[in-house]
C-alpha cells in the first residue's frame, strides 16, 4: 500500500526556497505558477514580511513550507505553531534538540487547531559535517546524531523530519513508510554547494526515501527560473 505523499507525483513534491526579499520572492512565485505546487518560507522572507506573505502565497495557489525552525520552552513553540498554521502554512518545523515535550506542544496546537498541517523535527542542518556537530560538544557522528533525534520526533507525534538526503535511506528503515522526510541540501548535477555539506541530486534523494525535496538557489538564482524547475522536474 503507498503511503499517502507517494500518490503525488514527484515533481509535485519539490518545494522551491524562496530567501530572499519580499519582490524577488513574488516575481519568483508568479514565475513558477501552473509548475511547482511548495514554496519555502524562511526566517529571510518572514522576519521581513510576516505572516502575510504566507497568506499571498496560498492566494496564488502555493502550498507553504514555514520554515522557521522553532526552538524554545514548549509554551513559546506552542503559541508559535499555532499562529503558523493559522496564517495558512502547511507545513512547519521545529528543531528536534528542544525535546519532546516541546514537539508535544507544537504538535498539541496543530492539533487544536483541525487544520491538516505537518510538523517536521529539525535533525543536523545540512551545513553541518563531523567536525562542526563535534564543535556543538555532540561526541556522536552525524548519522547517529540524525537518528536519535528521528526517534524522538516519532516519539513527540511529529509528521516526520528534515534531514540531508544522505540520510534519507536510514531515516526511511527508521520511521517507516507514512514518515514524512524532507530533504534539503539537494543539488542538481554541476550545480554549486554553496554552504551545503550534505548534499545528494533531486533523484537521488527521492530515491533514497524522501519524500518531499527543497531547492533553492538553483532554481531561483537561474536565469530562467520555470526552465531550471522543468529540468528538475524531468529527470525525477
């Protein structure tokens, strides 16, 4: 049986991140209408303009990846959470080293809220490699480090987590079949890392068990910004 994201083609699943300001990021959206279904919001675009370019996003009839990455007391993210999914966002994400009971209270108020958003537990961040987890004082390798904090967010209720793709197949064995995983640090063939470490191409990381990819900047820094994502798009 698939689980419930499989039944979406693949191209449908790849969430373009728009960070950058407020105009290029509408230019870029009406750019991509009619072809990526996920826009990215994250702390660039929203500190900027708040909640209400969440709300244009979904008038132009995106889906929204709220990408803030919640960490503080379980009352803070709580409250946060709630004020996400009430500006119209679909899916949001907290880091997984805030703990349980706090992805509890951002999970609770989704909940209470009977909206259908999923909620992502932040593992490492695609920038980080052996060497700067270790400088955190985190004496475990990045991939038992993803998979702890993997088991605690299935623990907390969460609809899944974000990981590099390189940790994509470990994940899938690990939380099943229904677990959302999303994947930035993705990277077409000859495209520039820029300050990822973790990195894997669209294909590869679909392949690998995510089942949701994030692309940036080689989509909205292309000169063509449609053109880049149907490239994308058809080698999926």
């Amino acid at each position: 049986m698939l689980a419930a994201y499989e039944s979406t083609p693949r191209a449908d699943r790849v969430i373009v991140a728009l960070d950058c300001d407020r105009q290029t990021a509408l230019d870029l959206a009406k750019k991509l209408q009619g072809k990526a279904k996920w826009l990215k919001v994250g702390m660039t675009l929203y500190y900027a303009e708040g909640p209400q370019i969440v709300e244009i996003f979904k008038l132009l009839g995106f889906k929204v990846f709220l990408d803030l990455k919640f960490h503080d007391i379980p009352h803070q993210v709580q409250g946060a959470a709630a004020s996400a999914v009430e500006a119209g966002a679909d899916m949001i994400t907290m880091h997984a080293v805030g703990g349980i009971p706090m992805m509890q209270a951002a999970q609770a108020a989704v909940d209470e809220s009977g909206t259908e958003a999923d909620t992502l537990a932040i593992t490492v961040l695609t920038s980080m490699n052996e060497e700067t987890l270790a400088q955190t004082g985190v004496s475990r390798g990045v991939g038992e480090q993803v998979k702890a904090l993997a088991a605690c967010a299935q623990e907390a209720g969460l609809s899944g987590v974000v990981a590099s793709p390189q940790e994509a197949a470990m994940l899938r064995e690990l939380l099943g079949p229904d677990a959302l995983i999303v994947t930035p640090g993705v990277r077409p063939v000859g495209a520039a890392l820029g300050d990822q470490s973790r990195v894997a191409t669209p294909k590869a990381a679909f392949d690998a068990g995510a089942s949701h990819i994030v692309v940036g900047r080689p989509i909205t820094q292309a000169d063509d910004p449609a053109a880049a994502f149907d490239a994308i798009a058809a080698d999926l």
